[in-house]
C-alpha cells in the first residue's frame, strides 16, 4: 500500500487522499510518527473542502489515536 500511495503522489502531489491513506499504511506497518506527518500533511491540503469531509474526519482520528504529544 505504501508504494501504491507513493506512485500515486508522483502523479499528484496534492492529492490528500493519497497522503492520508500513505499515512495509515506507514502506521500499520509501525512506522508510527512517519505516518502521523503523512496524515497531517493530508489533512493540510484537504482543508475544510467538503469533498474531503469523510477523509478529514478519518484522518484526524489517526492523528488523534496515534500521535505522541
């Protein structure tokens, strides 16, 4: 997944769909604060569109469950 969602990057750097879901695949795999930045980044370009409302509101809850403060 994570290289399915790096090849989609290359094809749009700012898809936030792609870093979110990239985002998870790095937690997944255990690369926890790498990931959280990936979503982060995401939630970023997302915005407050609401197009991305589902995705936002996913991400945020990575965020929120995995982050280290």
């Amino acid at each position: 997944a994570d290289e399915y969602y790096g090849f989609s990057l290359q094809l749009d750097k700012d898809d936030p769909m792609s870093w979110v879901y990239r985002g998870e695949a790095r937690i997944m795999s255990g690369a926890i604060d790498a990931g959280v930045e990936l979503v982060k980044k995401g939630l970023s370009l997302a915005g407050n569109k609401p197009e991305f409302k589902d995705l936002c509101d996913r991400g945020k809850v990575l965020v929120k469950q995995f982050a280290r403060v």
